[in-house]
C-alpha cells in the first residue's frame, strides 16, 4: 500500500509544483536564469491606454505610467529624458511579459490536472472514477477560464493567481488523494489480497510511467519558465538605473528585487 499513497503524493507534488509561485500575497519569480529573486507589491493593469500599479495597503496607492509619462496617486511626477525613455521601454517590456506568465500558468495548471487524471484512471473505483473526472475537467476549465481573464488579459492579482494556480489544484489533489487512499484501505480492512496485490501493480506500473511524461513536461515547464526571466532582468536593470523619485523623495519601485539567498541566509533587498 505504501506504493498507492506514493504515486498519488507524486501527482500532489507534480501539481502543486506546476506553475509560478505566488505566495504572501505577492508575486515571487525566480529560476536559474533569473540574476534575482522578483516580486511585486502591487496588482497590474496592463491596458490600451497605459500600465496601471495599484495596491490597497501602503503607499502610493497607484502608479501609472504610458508612454514616458507617469503619475503617482493622480498627480503628474517630472521625469527626465532619459528616464522617460525608460519607463517606456519598462512598459514595452510588462506588455510582452503578462501574456508569457499566463502561457506558464496554463501549462502548469494542465500538467497538475493531466497528472490527477491519470491517477484517476489508474485508481478510482468503476463506480467513481466518471464523477471524478467530470469535477477534475470542471475544476481545470474554471482555472484556465480564471487565467486567461486575468493575466491573460492583462490583469495581475497576486491574489487571483495565488487562488486560481494553487488553490483549485490543492483542492482537487486533496479530494483525489481521499479517493484512492480510501480504495486502498478497504481492500486493505476487507483482507482482499487479491485486490491488494492488484492495486500494489498498478501503483508500481504507474509510478514509472507517470515519471516519465512529467519528467519531460516538467523539463520543458521549468524552460518555459527560465524564457521569463530576462524579461524580468530587463525590468530590474531599468528600474535601478532610472532616477525617478516619489514626492516623498523615495525612489519609484514597481518591482522589488531580492538578491539570491547566499550560504542560506538573505542578503538585503534594493
């Protein structure tokens, strides 16, 4: 039985691991090829008309920049030539980096659910198996559904994204996971050596077979995902060379950039 509760702690981790991370309600970004930890503070509005910054906690409150223009909490914020200049690339670089985030997001919102799936079919009980994955595919399609009318449209919440990419999907591993553990231990209660020895096969058939699709799909998420971030490096590089300062003389930070943790321990955040 250890073999069943393995494999369907495997499709919990390959879930839960799908996608980009969103945690304490903000946006944390980082893989190898990132040269720093990213988040963001602010939920984004990416429209015709300029890129939005807006937050509910702290100060400012909303930021918008559009073609080297910018404005803090309604009020138009000078800005030198070079740093408009800036700001419009910064806004070049948002428009391009949302649909990107969106395309990694479906596809690790697909394998974690394709994985459920197979578990599923590997699993379930006949009597189970169809409402199971009626409410996998229901649960799949709500979450794509959320992604391409949030980010996808050009809408960040690190909230939205944290619900919709982690939380649909914990959810159903949490249900899946009841459903065959429970199989397993009735045969196991029922003394159905038999089934027992049936379901040991399966898990050990499954086991290597589900290793090996989403171990590719895994290789090729974390590729995807490492094409984000020099469009996320691009964005640090002008955010710590432009001038630009609140009215409260701080400098303008959209994104905080962490540097990577060293010997296990955080060294400051710029």
């Amino acid at each position: 039985m250890r073999h069943l509760f393995a494999t369907a702690g495997l499709a919990a981790a390959l879930a839960l691991s799908a996608g980009t991370a969103a945690a304490s309600g903000n946006f944390n970004f980082s893989t190898d090829s990132c040269n720093h930890d990213y988040s963001t503070r602010y939920d984004v509005d990416v429209t015709p008309g300029g890129l939005s910054f807006h937050r509910t906690e702290g100060a400012p409150t909303k930021i918008f920049l559009h073609d080297g223009a910018l404005k803090v909490d309604g009020r138009d914020v000078a800005v030198s030539a070079s740093d408009a200049q800036a700001l419009r690339r910064y806004e070049d670089t948002v428009r391009k980096l949302l649909p990107e985030i969106a395309a990694v997001s479906r596809a690790g919102v697909s394998m974690g659910f394709d994985a459920m799936t197979t578990v599923t079919m590997t699993f379930a009980e006949a009597d189970q198996r169809e409402a199971i994955l009626a409410k996998l595919k229901r649960k799949q399609a709500q979450a794509l559904k959320e992604i391409d009318e949030g980010v996808g449209s050009g809408h960040w919440s690190s909230d939205r994204m944290t619900e919709t990419v982690a939380g649909s999907v914990s959810d159903s591993v949490g249900e899946l996971v009841g459903s065959v553990t429970s199989s397993a231990v009735s045969a196991a209660l029922s003394g159905d050596s038999a089934k027992m020895e049936a379901l040991t096969a399966r898990a050990n058939a499954l086991d290597k077979s589900i290793n090996r699709e989403m171990d590719k799909r895994s290789k090729d998420l974390e590729a995807r995902a490492n094409g984000i971030c020099p469009r996320l490096n691009d964005l640090a590089d002008l955010q710590q060379g432009w001038k630009i300062r609140l009215p409260d003389g701080k400098p303008l930070e959209l994104m905080t950039i962490k540097p990577k943790e060293k010997d296990g321990k955080d060294v400051a955040s710029y």
